[in-house]
C-alpha cells in the first residue's frame, strides 16, 4: 500500500515538473496567460459592456486566476493520464532484453541422463515354474518400483503328440495381472494342469518350448526355455536377448526337438533351473 502511494506521489510530480517544463517557455507561458484574460474580458465585455466590465475588475482577475489554475490542472491531468504513461511503453518498447549465450551440457552429460532413465526406477520381471509333475508359474517383480499390467504367455509343444511335420503348441491361454508389489510375487497359476491343456497331455510326455514375461514399463522382457517330462519334472533357462527367436523358428524347433531327443539339452548356454 505504501508503495503504491509512493509511486502514485511521485507519478503527479513527474506531470507538474512536466507541465511546469512546458510552460516554462515564454512565448507558450504568455499566449496562455493572455488567452486567459482576453477570454475572460470579452465574456464580461459582450454581456455587460466596458463600464461594467472595468467595475468589476478584482472579480474579473479573480475569475482568470480560477480559469488559469483550472488550465494548469488539465495540463496536468493530461500528463499525467497520458503523456507520462506514453513515455513509459516508448521507453519500455526501447529496451532490449540482453542475449544470454546458449550453454549447453558436455556430451557425456545426455550419455549420464540416458543411461539413468533407463535404469531408474523401472520395474523388472521375472519368472519361476514349480510343482514338477504338472508345474505351474510363479510371477516376480524383482524391483524396488510398482509392477503394472504384467502379462505372461507359453509357446510350448507336446513332443510325444505332435506329428514328424510339427503342429500347434499346447492350447495355454496368455495371463496378466493389474500390479505386482515391489519385490513380491504372485502365484502359482496353473500352467499343465488346467484345462484344455490337461486333458491333452499324458505322464511322461516331453514337453519343450518357451515361456515369456513382460509389462509396459518392465525393463525388458524375460523369455526362458523350459523342457519338461510331465510328472516327473524338468527345467529352464533364460534366453538371451541376441537368442530370441520369431514365432515361425520355434515350429522348425519343435520339430527338430521331436526328431532329436537331446536336442533341448543343447539349446541353453546359461545355467537351466529346476522346476522344483
């Protein structure tokens, strides 16, 4: 409020020392005051006549005073509402602001930034298969970040049912979930055991293919190998990501695998984990 009155003071001082500047010339200072006068006596002379109008002289000088402090106030009213304003979006207008110069982060700096979005705080999956006789999946969230919208899926071939020219996988639906809890899992979700995949298969059939794990934000997607003699057990192994392989290989695969029985035991070059 105080600043307010201040700037508003020292705005009508600006117009005054403006107006004063103004008048200030003697030609404008005395066209005004005799404007004034000459304006004031021909009023008086053109309604009363002379006689009067010199009887009345003190009202008459009275009268100008009034009429030139009346002028001095629009003058001042006109400066400070308009001209003074005026000045300052001229000035304003005048100003350039000054050009900083552009600094940009050393090139290792974008390296540093890339590699921390792609491994800050995305979440990671990961997968277990248990119960060996008809086994079933476990679904991991190894991360210290929520896991949203996990889905999982097999693509896994009978090797005792299939025919030598290959044929479809188990009928094994694909799976989600809405989260998983950072480092917790979900499961066991019936993998063999549930229908129509339980009535296709037998104890002893080779089971081979692969399983796979993924959600939007997961750092990657998890795919393993898994090989398994139904009721007895098996394993599996992750699949590097330079190994993965198009749906259309894993047909030749299986088919390979049906013809070459120690074939699945090859395919691995990390380590194979139980399904315990």
């Amino acid at each position: 409020m105080v600043i307010t009155i201040k700037f508003a003071v020292h705005l009508l001082l600006q117009a005054f020392l403006l107006t004063v500047s103004w008048m200030g010339t003697s030609v404008l200072a005395v066209c005004v005051t005799v404007a004034i006068a000459l304006g004031i006596l021909l009023t008086v002379f053109f309604r009363k006549g002379w006689k009067l109008a010199w009887q009345e002289r003190k009202k008459n000088l009275t009268d100008s005073a009034i009429a030139g402090v009346a002028v001095w106030v629009l003058l001042i009213l006109l400066n400070l509402f308009y001209t003074i304003p005026h000045q300052i979006r001229q000035q304003a207008d005048s100003i350039h602001a000054p050009r900083v110069p552009s600094i940009f982060p050393p090139p290792f700096a974008y390296e540093h930034t890339k590699k921390a979005r792609a491994t800050l705080s995305r979440p990671d999956i990961d997968i277990e298969l248990v119960k060996p006789d008809r086994f079933a999946i476990y679904i991991f969230n190894d991360s210290d970040v929520l896991l949203n919208k996990a889905r999982w899926w097999f693509g896994i071939w009978d090797l005792d049912t299939m025919g030598n020219d290959g044929g479809a996988p188990l009928q094994i639906p694909q799976a989600h979930s809405d989260y998983i809890r950072p480092h917790e899992p979900i499961g066991p979700f019936a993998v063999i055991s549930q229908e129509p995949v339980n009535s296709q298969v037998r104890n002893g059939d080779r089971l081979f293919g692969w399983v796979a794990a993924t959600c939007p934000d997961c750092k990657r997607t998890k795919a393993y190998y898994v090989y398994a003699v139904v009721g007895k057990g098996g394993w599996i192994a992750e699949i590097p990501q330079d190994e993965k392989r198009p749906v259309e290989d894993w047909f030749s695969l299986a088919r390979q695998a049906k013809r070459f029985p120690d074939l699945p035991e090859t395919l691995p070059k990390g380590k194979k984990m139980l399904i315990r």
